[in-house]
C-alpha cells in the first residue's frame, strides 16, 4: 500500500487559466460566494503502455495526459451548507441530503424532463449565510481514469434519468449544477444536452457504462473528466433592469460545449488514446461525433466544426502540420485536432464508405478498443477492416499530409459511336464542322477573292466534291466488314448512347473521390460518385469517361460542398461540349478520294472529270 501526503493550491480561475480553479462572486451586488472546481489536483503515477513504454513526456499545457484506469473512493470535507458534484456515485446520500433532496433526486431517476433536487431558491437562500461545520461527502467510482469534484453552496443541481437499450447499464442519471447567474439558460438545456449526447453517442460508439453523467458550470470554460464536466456559457444581466437574457450564440454553444464535454467520456475517458502524443485521437474523433449530435438537436444548428466546406480556408493556410505532429509541436490547435479530423471523418462516412459501412466500423473500433488504449494505426486498421475498404490514400492524405483539396474539371467532350448509316454519321459529322468557328483571319479575308474563286482552272475534284460525302468504296467497306461481324459486333453499329470524356486535374494533392452534378438538355440534373481509385494511376489528372443516351449541356465537381474542395472557381464547366462522331475501328486516311470515287481525269485537263454518281 502506498500513502502519500500533498497539498493543491487551487488557483483563481480568471488569474491563472486552467483546468481548474475557484471563481468568486464579489463584486458589488454579488453574493461574496464561490465556486470550486478540482482537477487535476492529485499525485498521479505515469503510465507504463506497449507502444511507448513509460509515459514521461513532461505536461506543456497542450496535449492531457494519458492516465490509467482505477477504482476510487474519494471523501470530500466541504462547509455544510455545500452542494458537492464528482466523479462517482454518491454513497451518503443519508449523511449530506435532506429527506426532501434524497426524495426529489429518487423521483428523478423515472422523470421524462430533468427536475429540480435543489431548488434555485433554496440554493439563494444558502448564499445568503454562512453554515458553520462540515460535511463529507463520499464518491465511489469505478474502472475510471481521473477524478473531479465541484464544490459550491451557490449550486442549485436538477437531474434526470436516461433510459438505455444495455443490460449492463439500463439507468443513467444526467444531472447539472449551476449558480443563480446561469439561468435561465442552464436549467432549460444543459441537463437535456447530456441526455441527448448519451443517446447519440450511444448508438454511434457504445452505450454509456457509467452511472451519472453532470454538466457543472463555473470559471472553466469547458473540461471533461470521468462522469462530470466543467462548461461555462451564461446568460447575461441587463446593466438597468437587471435582467437575466442570453444570445442565441450563447444557447448553441451551450449545447455544443456540453455535448462536446460529456462526449470525452466515450474519447479518450473509456477509448484511452494518448492525446500527448495524438491530439485527433480524442479530440477530433469527438468533435465529429459533437457534430452529428448538434446537427441531431437542430438541422440548422450552427456548428464550428465539421462542414467540409468550414475547414478549406484552413487547408489553404501556410502553417500547417499534418494531424499526426505530436500534440505540442502542433500548429492551429483547434484547427488541426479539432476541425480538420471531425471533417475528415464526416467525408468518410457521407461520401467515401457510406453511413452504413462508416458507422459499423466506427462502432467496432469503439467497441473493440473501450477501456483498452489504441494508436492510430488500431483506428486505421479497424476502419479497413470492418468496413472492408483499403483506405490506405484516405490515411496519407488527410493524417500524413498537408495537401487539400482542388479538383479542376478541365474539359468535357461528346462522343458517339458511328452507326451503319452512312448518310446519317456524314450529316452528323458535316453539322459539327459547319458549327464550328471558322478561321479569325479568313472573316477578315472577307473581299478578298481567293485563287480558287478568281480562277476556275484550280478547281478539281477536292474542291467540287464535300470531303464528308459518303463514296460508293465505303459503302462496299462498310457491308463487307458487317458480314464478317457477329450478331453481338453488328449491334454495336446501332448503339444510340453518347459517350462523355471529363478530364480532372488534381491541383491540391490531396486525392479524393468526385461527387460530379450532370446537368442535362430537358432540364434535370444528376449526381454521380466518382470513387477516389479513378486517381491509382495517375494522382495529378485523370480523365473518366460516362455512357448516356441523353445530352449533357453542364457538369460541377462537388456541388453539394462534401469534399472540402477549396477553389470552387474551378468546379464548373463552362466551355462548350463538343460533339464528336467516333469509329468503331480505326479508319485509315483516305489520301485519295478521287479513286474512291470512281473519278477519271483526263491527262492534261484537271478540271475535266467523270464520277458515277453516289446512291
């Protein structure tokens, strides 16, 4: 048995910014009480793992520790008259609850909304003295790797139960604590955030194992730790009336610091990854999931993070280094461990794998490294795996790399198979010529008589005979190779569907697939899936090709703003797309048509001819 004596000299928050600390309320008309949040206030021993052996990176403020899972009974000796919320279960309920409180928070286990076990005006009432003695509480928790505590006699505290699909853990209470100065914001969502990030998070990692999960506001602005949180939005006091209101900017975020914070629980609080070493590991995973939770509580929801189009002014930025940096070489921090891997993630599940695919290989690496302590590669090699997709150029572009995004469409061009219709592919053909532009310098030209105009003696055959006209040789040709062909070859010849060649350049580096809008002449557009494996061969350009029987008039490279792509000047097609009639079989050039035409020139006098004429 080991015993060691300290002491933690807590710190005012606003002073010295931290992980903790204490925050007073004793300004003019203010109570003169605080708040007292405790973390990271015990001696803690390094952890020994099997990827790095012992963990003595020395704590630069950047990236938490990594820690190891214990069990912990902790007493906590505060003033009587406290409201103290920790990691753990309460196991003297009897000792520092009222009959009334021990009722109300027995109630709460069932009730459908949270609801009051101290009311805010019983908690008024205790700012106003001072009680003399103490009490100790007494938390036990289990298979956790931290422990925090709140203290303050200024708390008023509601709860609710949260009912899961999970036999292990049916029950879980969701309980805040709060001054009077965060209302009426706290008591309307903070409670209700971490209900609904327990159901979220359960269906997209594993349900919540743990019997209390609290949301405690005070001086720390958001901090997670084992079953409680530290999150610190609140309303505002009108300067004259005295008014307690809060900005909508204030209510979402809230919401989205709660989810963020409860969220740790599952990143890195049960998956204990190493954010000394990998910042993205937790904090990008969770924020990814904080996204999907947000977007669940509100489709219009403002998020910061994980939109793909969000993170492109970042990945055009100058200083960065890939996610995978060590956390305190890190650059852009939020940027980088936050924004950057939760938009990753949000491309790989809605345009790369699929929901389905994704979320069934992201519940597998949650499921298969809880309470275990993974390194990326176990993320990386549980993603292939479950989803049965090599992922490899996903991994180096978007972890090992500081590329991004910029597709170019380049170029579209229509194609369409000559059919055994002469005539019709030489009509086809002749309008394609006479649609085009013709020379800048012959409509200058334009008055100028020509040789061939001036002197009928130059005009021959080539001048009086279309080059496009079909010959009696190639009619003989064409029914001579249709006798030679199979049933299957000859109706090849009667293919009416167009083909379309889109040439792709890849200016950013960063391969991606290709979400491409088709946009067609009666009006209607589709969107097609080009997979990132069109790039294997070539990673800076590529051309793809597409088979319909209707016209195409527009295409734009990802119109629904799902790859982060960061130049969108580039995304649409805005030159003509130009017809183009194509042989089955390569034709050799015809340098005399005049043979093909049966033509008889008479020695002497090229202007003197006889052709049979064409049927």
């Amino acid at each position: 048995m080991l015993s060691i004596d300290w002491s933690f000299p807590m710190a005012e928050q606003k002073v010295v910014d931290g992980r903790s600390g204490y925050e007073c309320f004793t300004q003019a008309g203010e109570d003169g009480n605080c708040i007292f949040e405790g973390a990271q206030w015990f001696p803690r021993l390094a952890v020994y793992s099997d990827y790095e052996g012992w963990h003595n990176k020395a704590f630069l403020d950047a990236g938490e520790f990594t820690l190891e899972f214990g069990d912990y009974r902790v007493a906590l000796t505060v003033p009587a008259d406290h409201i103290v919320s920790a990691t753990g279960v309460l196991q003297n309920p009897d000792q520092v609850l009222t009959p009334t409180q021990r009722q109300r928070l027995e109630q709460a286990k069932s009730a459908s909304a949270p609801m009051y076990i101290v009311t805010p005006d019983e908690a008024v009432a205790a700012e106003r003295g001072r009680a003399a003695g103490t009490k100790t509480w007494t938390f036990a928790a289990q298979n956790v790797r931290d422990f925090g505590w709140a203290s303050s006699r200024k708390f008023a505290w509601d709860a609710m139960g949260v009912r899961q699909d999970y036999a292990a853990n049916p029950h879980v209470m969701a309980m805040s604590f709060y001054p009077k100065e965060a209302r009426p914001l706290w008591d309307a969502y903070s409670t209700k955030a971490i209900a609904h990030t327990i159901d979220v998070y359960g269906k997209f990692a594993f349900p919540y194992p743990y019997p209390v999960a609290q949301s405690i506001n005070g001086p720390v602005g958001g901090m997670e730790y084992p079953m409680i949180t530290f999150n610190g939005p609140r309303p505002v006091k009108d300067a004259t009336t005295g008014r307690l209101t809060y900005t909508e900017r204030a209510k979402t975020g809230l919401i989205g610091v709660v989810i963020h914070e409860v969220g740790h629980d599952w990143f890195p609080m049960i998956v204990n990854s190493d954010e000394r070493q990998w910042t993205w590991m937790d904090e990008g995973l969770n924020t990814f999931l904080q996204f999907q939770a947000e977007k669940l509580w509100d489709k219009d929801f403002p998020s910061r993070r994980g939109e793909p189009k969000d993170i492109a002014e970042y990945m055009l930025s100058d200083n960065q280094v890939p996610l995978m940096t060590q956390s305190d070489s890190v650059l852009q921090f939020g940027a980088n461990g936050y924004g950057k891997p939760a938009t990753a993630l949000t491309i790989l599940r809605e345009t790369v794998l699929g929901r389905e695919l994704f979320d069934r290989a992201f519940r597998e690496y949650a499921t298969r490294w809880r309470f275990k302590r993974p390194t990326p590669y176990d993320f990386f090699r549980t993603m292939e795996e479950s989803s049965g997709v090599d992922l490899d150029w996903f991994w180096r572009g978007w972890f090992y790399s500081t590329d991004h995004v910029d597709i170019a469409l380049d170029k579209v061009v229509e194609g369409r198979i000559a059919g055994r219709d002469l005539d019709a592919n030489a009509r086809e053909r002749r309008a394609i010529r006479d649609g085009e532009n013709t020379s800048l310098t012959v409509r200058n030209n334009a008055g100028q008589r020509t040789v061939t105009e001036r002197d009928p003696s130059t005009r021959d055959f080539y001048d009086r005979q279309d080059r496009l006209d079909v010959s009696p040789q190639q009619r003989r040709d064409l029914a001579e190779k249709l006798a030679k062909l199979t049933p299957g070859e000859r109706a090849a010849f009667d293919v009416k569907d167009k083909f379309y060649r889109f040439s792709f350049r890849n200016i950013g580096g960063l391969v991606m697939p290709i979400p491409l809008r088709l946009t067609f002449s009666d009006g209607t557009n589709e969107i097609v899936r080009i997979p990132a494996e069109v790039w294997r061969y070539n990673p800076k350009a590529v051309t793809w090709q597409y088979v319909t029987a209707r016209t195409i008039t527009g295409a734009e490279v990802d119109p629904l703003l799902e790859i982060a792509d960061a130049d969108r000047s580039n995304n649409v097609y805005r030159g003509a797309i130009r017809p183009a009639v194509l042989e089955i079989e390569d034709v050799e050039d015809l340098e005399n048509r005049m043979k093909d035409f049966d033509v008889q020139v008479k020695p002497g006098s090229l202007q003197t001819y006889s052709a049979p004429v064409a049927k």
